[in-house]
C-alpha cells in the first residue's frame, strides 16, 4: 500500500504516526507546536481529531454519557459537553497542514463522521485513520472507502469476526488499500492487557498488513510491535503530561517520542534479511577468531603428519580444523616452522 508516495507493508519502514489527537487544547499555536515536535522526533505522519460534538454524541440522559466520577469527569459533565470543549476549528485544518508540509511531516486526522471525511479528502490528506469505536459504524467505513484514499483501521475492542466483517465492508465498498492496527482500550493501557499476538493473528487471518495503535507508558511496546512486524505504529504525545486534557496523562513527552522512534528505526535496522550468514564487517573478527591448523613443531621434509604435529590456534589463516583428519597421515613437501600456518601446497595428500 502506498501512502504519501511510499510503500507500507511487510519488508517497508515502519510508518510511525505522532497522535497529536485533541492534545492542542484549542490552541492553534499548540497545535503548530505539536506537529513541530513529531517532525523534530522523526515521525512519519502527525495526526489530529476532526469531530463535531453533535455528531458523535447524543444529549442523553443515560448514566453511560455522563461522565460523573469518571476518569475523564473532570473534562465535562458528559460526552457532548467534553467532546464540544475538545472539537478542532475546521478552518485551522488549512493551517495545520500548511504548517505540516513546511515541517516535511504527513499531516492527517481522524474523522468521525462524513462530513469529516469530506473535509479532510478535500484538504488533501494522504489517507484516513478510522478510530476503533468507529470500526462498526459501517456507514462511515463506507464512506471512507468509497474516496479511494487508503484507510489504516484501528480495531480496539473487536472480536476477530468483527475485524473480518469491517475489512468485508471497505473491501465491498471500493477501499484502495487498509492497513488494520491492533489496539486496547484502556488509558493508560496495562502490560498485560496488550495481546501483541493478537496482532500478527490479524495479519495471518486477513493478508493484511497490520501495526499497533498504543495506549501504554513508555517505548517498550513500540520496539515490540515492530520487531513482530508492525507497518504502522501510533502513540499519542503531547507537550507536557502536566497539562489538563483527557489524552495528556498517558501521552508521550517530546523527548520520549524522539527516542521511540529511533528505537523502533533500530529495531527495523536489526531485524535484518533472515539470511545466515556473516556480515561484511565481521570479516576481521571471521579471521582472526575462527581457528585453523598450524605446525605444533618444526617439520621437515618427507616427514609424515601425526596428530600431535597439528595444532588447532587462532588465526583463521590455515587450512579449517574440519580438514585435520585428512591432514593426519600426509607426506610433508616442504620443511614447515612451528606455528606456520598449513596449506595443502606443503603436504601431500595420503
């Protein structure tokens, strides 16, 4: 699959996505500084949120809206009234991607409804990332797909089946490639509730690339994620976890993004070619290391090899010791000094 001109797939760079999400804080100058920090970090793509709070929450007196004694209550007495207070200007989006390709970063968004994914095909972005709560809102997947921009599906609280059926319905719908991120729903995420397995599971069932959407503390899921294969990768950051807003607490600080994304680009560098074999710049130590037959005393000419005449020592510059046995029993040629390294040009074979 290609986004933004480049290939993302099994055997490609990991695409790492900065999750700069609602972390601006309604300020446009936060935002800019945001997408400055994951340029500077390495990132591949900054990512934002485009929502109305309207159109992704009722006003509905139901006790699961209210967000009383919640974790995030402190952000609103409900959902319409925390996601109005986290809502993104639309006429910042211009901006923010302006800002984005003079920074040499992707910028893309989450949408969440169509008009969303309107805004952001129009703007120009390179693909949609579908937010796991979305995944079985078909008809946004449909929407999503019928742009023809790829689409990276986060799948957080999904059953297997329920991968299968949403990746049926962008397929139906005409989506030009989909990258699917195994995700958990929990913020912070604990350790133990990642299920990085359930990952590659994704890949094998479906043949589609696959990466890791992360809500954990800390690089340690990242480097493991991308050394089980990982296409995308997405971690939240902000510029400060001291600050007020849902996403801020669990986020990753500057610093710690930089050095998340060069360990995964060492992961990727490490993970090699599956080829055994020794490396170019392990050449010195292949022959100075490996060991080789030697003389164990002077011998003369016309002299016949025993087994305690040969010695097995470092360098690697003689005969190998798997050729010994055929060594034991030859006609020396030549004299040959102690420790002079043997070549079959002083022996004759036996």
């Amino acid at each position: 699959m290609d986004i933004a001109g480049r290939k993302v797939g099994p055997g490609h760079p990991c695409y790492v996505i900065a999750e700069a999400g609602s972390n601006h804080d309604g300020d446009l100058d936060q935002a800019k500084r945001l997408i400055d920090v994951a340029a500077e970090a390495g990132a591949d793509a900054v990512k934002f949120q485009v929502f109305r709070a309207e159109a992704i929450a009722a006003a509905t007196s139901d006790p699961i809206a209210s967000l009383e004694g919640d974790q995030f209550g402190s952000f609103g007495t409900d959902l319409v009234d925390m996601y109005r207070k986290l809502e993104l200007p639309g006429e910042w989006l211009p901006i923010l991607k302006d800002h984005a390709e003079a920074a040499g970063i992707d910028f893309c968004a989450t949408p969440f409804d169509e008009e969303a994914v309107d805004d952001l095909v129009a703007l120009g972005v390179p693909f949609l990332k579908v937010a796991s709560f979305e995944m079985v809102h078909f008809p946004l997947l449909e929407h999503c797909a019928r742009t023809g921009l790829p689409i990276v599906l986060s799948t957080g609280l999904a059953t297997m089946d329920e991968v299968v059926e949403a990746v049926a319905v962008c397929t139906r719908a005409g989506a030009s490639g989909l990258v699917l991120l195994h995700c958990g729903i929990e913020y912070p995420l604990a350790f133990e509730n990642v299920n990085l397995r359930a990952m590659v599971a994704m890949a094998e069932r479906t043949g589609l690339p696959v990466g890791y959407s992360d809500h954990t503390l800390g690089s340690s899921v990242a480097v493991a994620a991308a050394a089980l294969g990982a296409c995308v990768f997405e971690k939240h950051f902000t510029l400060d976890r001291g600050l007020s807003g849902p996403d801020h607490q669990f986020a990753m600080e500057p610093h710690e993004l930089a050095e998340m994304v060069r360990a995964v680009r060492e992961v990727e560098s490490a993970l090699g070619s599956a080829v055994k074999a020794p490396t170019p710049a392990e050449d010195l130590h292949l022959r100075r290391g490996r060991r080789s037959l030697f003389a164990a005393r002077d011998i003369e000419a016309g002299e016949i090899i025993a087994r305690c005449d040969v010695s097995v020592l470092r360098p690697g510059v003689g005969l190998a010791p798997a050729e010994l046995e055929r060594v034991v029993g030859s006609r020396v040629v030549r004299a040959i000094r102690r420790h002079e390294p043997l070549s079959w040009d002083a022996l004759e074979r036996s």
